[in-house]
C-alpha cells in the first residue's frame, strides 16, 4: 500500500485496520506522520517501521525524485538514512500490510491504546520518550533509580509516571528542558557510569 509522507499514523492505523489489514497495530497512538515516523524509524509494542516499509520515494535538494528500497533506508533504532540527509524531503512510501482479522487487529490496537494511557504522561504535552532505549538497560528505570521521577526545573518535570519522559506542566521553555535533561542525564551518569542518549531532536534552545 502505497501512503503519502504526511498521512496521520492515527487515520491510516484506522483506514488499514477498517480494510482488515495487519501491520500497523503498533503505530495506533504514536503522534505523527508517516514521513516523521519512517524518518526515526519509530516503533512501539514490538513493531518498527523498518519492518513494513518496502520503498519510500524522497525529494533530494535539486528536486530530483529517488526511489529506495527497504536496505537503503539504512534503518536502525530510532535512525534512518533521512537523520543524516536532513535536506532530503520523504514523499511517500510502499508499507507492506497483511490481510488479518479485524477483531485481532482490533483487540491489538485496544490493548496498545490502553497500555499507552495507563503508561505514558499522555495529559500532559512532551516530544514523547525523551531518552533512547539503552542497550542491556531500560533508561527509564535507572532514572527512576536515580530519586528523578517528579524532579522538574520550572514547569518542565520528570514525569512521574514515566521516568523516560520529560512533560510541560505548564510554561515549561526549552531552556528548562534542556537543563533538567543535563541534570538527569549526570545523575545517572555518576549512579551508573551510563551515558545516556537522547531520542527526541533539539530544534530550539530559548
Ligand atoms: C506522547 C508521545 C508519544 C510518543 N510515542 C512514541 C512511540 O511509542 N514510539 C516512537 O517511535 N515515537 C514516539 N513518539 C515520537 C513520535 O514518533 C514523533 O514525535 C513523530 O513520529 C514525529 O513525526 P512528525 O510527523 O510529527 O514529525 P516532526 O516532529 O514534524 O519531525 C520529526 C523529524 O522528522 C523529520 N521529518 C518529518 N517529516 C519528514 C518527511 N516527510 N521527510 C523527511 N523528514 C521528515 C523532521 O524534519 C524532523 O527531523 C511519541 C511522541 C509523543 C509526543
């Protein structure tokens, strides 16, 4: 199935799921697009983009269209090829969906939708997982381990049901952000001797 790069993730995990499609269970309830989340690879409850996208087609700067397929994209965790050709513009992209049963694929996306309120600081707005997934650790965790949850510098806190996400309880700016990510992330550093890595992208410092 063919979908262009600023598709919701929220429409088209429903339009697939409304045409018995199984593949996109795990994107239901991750804000954004299409060119956003195959961009960062992004992924949840066991799925990646990297395990659906046969092709994306991209505009480079002189506006030449490329085709690329799956391999080119060079996707790792939370990386594509895009992270690091920042001019190049995703147009659209070829997902590779199967036919599955609607209950299924609905109970799928009930479950994840659920696990996501009851886990995630949802009321409150964030760029989502502040901080990457460790490789043997759960970042959150040993921020949590760390005394964090709850700390906050102004309105920007750690959230206090999940560690790994940084919320605006208020008028949080990036500088308050960008300050209580240095606190948590020397924390765990001098609890752990982890450096741990950021997920999310810094676009403004003020
Ligand atoms: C509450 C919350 C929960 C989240 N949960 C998850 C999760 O479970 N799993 C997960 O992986 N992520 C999660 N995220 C992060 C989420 O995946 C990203 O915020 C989202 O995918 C970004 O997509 P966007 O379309 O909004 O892109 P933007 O935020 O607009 O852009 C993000 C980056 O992608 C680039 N980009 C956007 N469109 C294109 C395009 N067409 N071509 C090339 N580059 C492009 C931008 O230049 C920018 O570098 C969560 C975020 C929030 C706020």
């Amino acid at each position: 199935m063919k979908i262009g790069s600023g598709v919701l993730l929220s429409k088209i995990s429903n339009e697939v799921y409304n045409k018995g499609l199984s593949g996109l269970e795990f994107a239901i309830g991750i804000p954004g697009t299409i060119g956003g989340a195959i961009k960062m690879n992004a992924g949840a409850y066991g799925g990646e983009f990297k395990d659906i996208v046969v092709s994306s087609e991209y505009l480079d700067k002189n506006l030449t269209i490329h085709e690329i397929n799956n391999r080119e994209h060079e996707f790792k965790y939370r990386f594509s090829r895009f992270n690091n050709n920042k001019d190049d513009i995703i147009v659209s992209s070829i997902l590779q969906l199967q036919k599955g049963n609607k209950k299924e694929i609905k109970a799928k996306m009930d479950a994840n939708i659920k696990s996501r309120k009851e886990k995630q600081p949802i009321n409150f707005p964030s760029g989502g997982s502040t901080f990457k997934r460790g490789d043997g650790y759960i970042t959150a965790q040993l921020i949590d381990k760390c005394g964090l949850k709850g700390y906050n510098i102004g309105d920007s806190y750690v959230s206090d049901i999940h560690a790994g996400f940084i919320v605006n309880k208020g008028n949080a700016t990036a500088k308050d952000v960008l300050s209580l990510i240095d606190i948590v992330k020397k924390k765990v550093h001098d609890e752990f001797s982890i450096d741990i890595e950021l997920e999310i992208e810094v676009l403004g410092e003020d």
